[in-house]
C-alpha cells in the first residue's frame, strides 16, 4: 500500500532526492566509488559544499556580507553557539514552544537571557504579539516554527536588535527577506536533509563583538575562513541537501513552495474545521504551515486511538501527536504531494461517517 509520511523528522524527502543519494553512495559522480570512501577534499566533493551554498543563496536571495556554513551538532548545538558567538551581557528571547525554551535555558549560561513573551500558560497554542525587545539586548532570538505545537511566525518580523531565528522546520517553505536577519539556523532533517548537518546562514558583521574566549570548534569565523571544511563535514546530508535544493530550484523556487504549501495546509485545515469530530490545536492566525496540530472534540475523545488505527490501515504514518500536546500531528513539509494530504481528508471524511 502506499505510505503517506506525515513524520515530524526526520521526516520525507523528494523521491528523487533518496534516489540520487542512494545512487551516489553506490558510485558517486561516476567515479567508481562511492561519496561514503573518499576524502572531503577531493574536487568532487568541493564541488558538492560549494554548490549547495551557491543554492542557498539564490534560493533564499541572501544578500552580499552573509556566510552560509554547514556544521554538526544540530540545531541544540546553536542554542549554545549562538549566545557563545553573540552575547556579551544580554540577549532577549520569544518563548514560543518547547525548542524555544531551550534555547533559553542554554542562553542563561552565558548572561541576562529576557523572556519577553512566553505562550507557556496557554500551552503555546499561539504567538505573543505584543511585547517590548530591550534596546541593549545584544541579539533578539525566535523561532519561526514551532515543530511540536503547530505555531507559525508567518512573517519576517522587524527587530531593533540583531534578529536571529531557528528556522529548523520552516526553512525553504516560502521566501525569506534575510535581510532583516542576523543569523538563521537549523538541523536539516525536517525539510531539507537526513539528519546530520545544521545549516546557519550569518551575517559576517555581526561576529567578532564578544569578548569571551570562543573554542576554535564552536566559533563561527573558524567555519567561514575554512568554507565549511574546518575538519569533516557531514559529507552525505550535505549530498543530500545539495540534491533537495536542486529539487527546490526544479519546481520553480520558493515562490512555488510557498503556493504549494498554503494548498495543502488549506485543505487540511479546512476539513478539521469542518468535520464534526476533530478540532485544531492552534490559534488560527498563527497555524503552522508544516505542523498541523489537532485532536478530537471533548465528547468523540475515545475516538482517538480508533481514528489512528484506521488511518494507518490507510498508510498514514507518524500521525500520533507529540506527547505534549497529544491527538494528531501531521507534518506537511515541502515533499510531501498534495496527494497525501487528500487521502487523510479522505479518511478524516470517512471516520465521520462511520461514527
Ligand atoms: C527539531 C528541532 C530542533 C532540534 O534539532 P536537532 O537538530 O535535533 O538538535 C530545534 N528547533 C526546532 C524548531 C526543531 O524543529
């Protein structure tokens, strides 16, 4: 049967994304070997960091004075690097979710981390609008997407500070004005890679400010001066990466992406809004394009395991919401059809008829 691959990450890929993957592990560019047994500094591998950058920047439109690095840790290792690179006493942070909150936590270790708004109270089932960024906060940190309550910054927010964002899992699901940003980051394994590699986009300026000691490893001007290759990449993600934004730039960029995501975060939200049974978790001005979180009315609530078995036998997988939050999660990142998101209208549909 088909699968439809709801997963909230790692989480699906473009088919031909796998495919070339698969194929360059076997025999990578010809060569008669494969990208998993040879150097990252061989010509053909160069090629392959340097054109995934090249991708970001044209796919993003990121300005001139902003770097593009492909690191490890993950996006948990930039709520520490972030703060290590950038704060020297201050830095204010929106707490929208659970990834937003430890980013804080980490960023306490270094100084004065402000909370200007949390939606904590409210299970952060929105986005604070109105609070006040400190004027001598060092940097302002957000995070665009929040994976697990289904909450969405739709827009490119402006900052009177240094604007720095966890886009983990909203990156290249529509256009971004980077401008506005000081720096952008995030694991790749929700909507553009396998896991293994995070990728930041930082504006050169705003490094070099701190006066704290950085280790070589976790300072960023270390990566730029050696393009990413300070000691071994991630070498397959990034392949993978590289593969996905040629796939970005196929269907015709984000602009396309964009269309293509509001069509199916419509019709999805559109039948839980609709259907007796079901209702969304998130405040509805702030719904997450890639997350959609929801659960059962009060009075169908026993449903909730029958609804998820039937889905299954249907080929849905990784609908089960996040513990925190429970019920339904599906994730619709960039690759997954349109296709897959009717067939659980679909099943939605039919588990109201049947009950
Ligand atoms: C998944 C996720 C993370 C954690 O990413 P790791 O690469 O596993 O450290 C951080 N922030 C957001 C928004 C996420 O979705």
């Amino acid at each position: 049967m088909k699968k439809h691959n709801f997963n909230a990450g790692p989480s699906i890929l473009p088919r031909e994304v796998i495919e070339k993957t698969a194929e360059a592990v076997l025999n990578f560019n010809g060569i008669g070997l494969s990208i998993l047994e040879i150097s990252h500094r061989t010509k053909d591998f160069e090629a392959v960091i340097d054109e995934a950058a090249v991708l970001f920047k044209e796919l993003l439109d990121i300005p001139s004075g902003y770097s593009v690095l492909f690191l490890g840790g993950g996006a948990s290792l930039q709520f520490c690097m972030v703060p290590y690179n950038l704060m020297e006493k201050k830095a204010a942070y929106l707490n929208t979710g659970t990834w937003a909150s430890k980013a804080l936590k980490e960023a306490r270790a270094f100084g004065e981390a402000v909370e200007v708004a949390s939606s904590k109270e409210a299970n952060f089932n929105f986005i604070p609008k109105n609070y006040t960024v400190p004027q001598d906060a060092d940097y302002f940190h957000i995070t665009t997407n929040n994976t697990i309550f289904g909450t969405e910054i739709h827009k490119d927010l402006d900052s009177p500070v240094t604007l720095v964002a966890d886009m983990s899992s909203d990156i290249f699901s529509r256009p971004v004005d980077v401008s506005k940003y000081g720096l952008i980051y995030g694991g790749a394994q929700k909507n553009l890679a396998p896991a293994g590699v995070t990728f930041v986009i930082v504006k050169d300026e705003i490094l070099g400010k701190v006066s704290r000691h950085i280790p070589t490893m976790l300072d960023y001007r270390t990566h730029i001066a050696e393009n990413s290759m300070f000691n071994t990449p991630p070498v397959l993600p990034i392949y993978s990466a590289m593969e996905t934004l040629r796939w970005l730039k196929s269907i015709g960029g984000l602009k396309e992406m964009e269309k293509r995501n509001i069509a199916k975060a419509k019709l999805l939200y559109d039948e839980i809004d609709r259907n007796r049974l079901f209702v969304g978790t998130a405040k509805e001005e702030d719904r997450s394009l890639m997350n959609i979180c929801f659960v059962m009315k009060p009075e169908y609530q026993a449903l909730e395991g029958d609804f998820l078995k039937f889905a299954q036998s249907n080929g849905m997988v990784g609908l089960k919401g996040h513990r925190s939050v429970g019920g339904f999660r599906a994730s619709t990142y960039n690759a997954l059809p349109i296709e897959s998101v009717q067939a659980l209208v679909d099943c939605m549909k039919e588990f109201e008829k049947a009950n």
